[in-house]
C-alpha cells in the first residue's frame, strides 16, 4: 500500500516513472499491527464512524510513535513528512481521511481472511 501511495505521489509531481520509496523498517512496524487483532474484535459491531476515528488515531500513534523511536535511537526518519499539516515530520494531520478508510480497508481484509481461516478448519 506504501508503494502505490509514494508511487502515485511521484505521479502527480511529474514523475511519469512512478517512483515509489519505503523503508525496510516498515516491514516491522506493519508487521505490528498483529497486536491490533484484539481491538478490531472488540470494536468490530461499533458505528463505522466511530471505528475509521479509532483507527486514524491508532495510525497517527503507532505512525508517531515508531517514527519517534527511531529518530531517537537511529538519528534517522523512517519518513519525513513536510508541509504546514506535518507534526514533527513524523506524522501528516490531512492524511486523515487516507488513514480513516486504510483502517476500515483493513478489517474488511481482516474479515475475508478470517472467513478463509474458518473454511480451511472445515
């Protein structure tokens, strides 16, 4: 998903080759949402509204707080937002919207691949 989203900022920034970027350190703080299993049950039958801020604030969090970690420990930005909407480069407040419809994405996927699970237990 990273890729296609820098891939389609290159586009519309003239970059017709569709360069895209990420950071391998992404393959471990992605890999983290496995921890985020037991809220999605909990929140799961909630107002759809309810559940896109609940994950927009857990994005930003993780989103923060990864990033913090790692600027503190490696002196180094596993991704550098800018812009007036960027706190600390670490995090985008009008990627809101994105990140409220990724988290709902995500437990639509969520949902398929437990009926997967389920099916294959049969």
């Amino acid at each position: 998903m990273e890729i296609v989203w820098t891939g389609l900022y290159s586009l519309t920034h003239g970059n017709a080759s569709l360069e895209a970027y990420t950071s391998l350190w992404m393959f471990f703080i992605y890999g983290s949402a496995v921890f985020l299993e037991p809220l999605h049950d909990i929140i799961r039958n909630w107002n759809i509204f309810l559940r896109g801020i609940i994950w927009v604030v857990i994005i930003w969090g993780i989103e923060y707080t990864t990033g913090k970690i790692l600027l503190n420990i490696l002196h180094v930005y596993p991704w550098r937002y800018y812009g007036r909407f960027a706190v600390e480069g670490l995090v985008r407040i009008d990627y809101a919207p994105a990140w409220f419809i990724a988290g709902l994405l995500f437990e639509r996927i969520h949902k398929t691949l437990d009926r997967v699970v389920l099916r294959r237990k049969m």
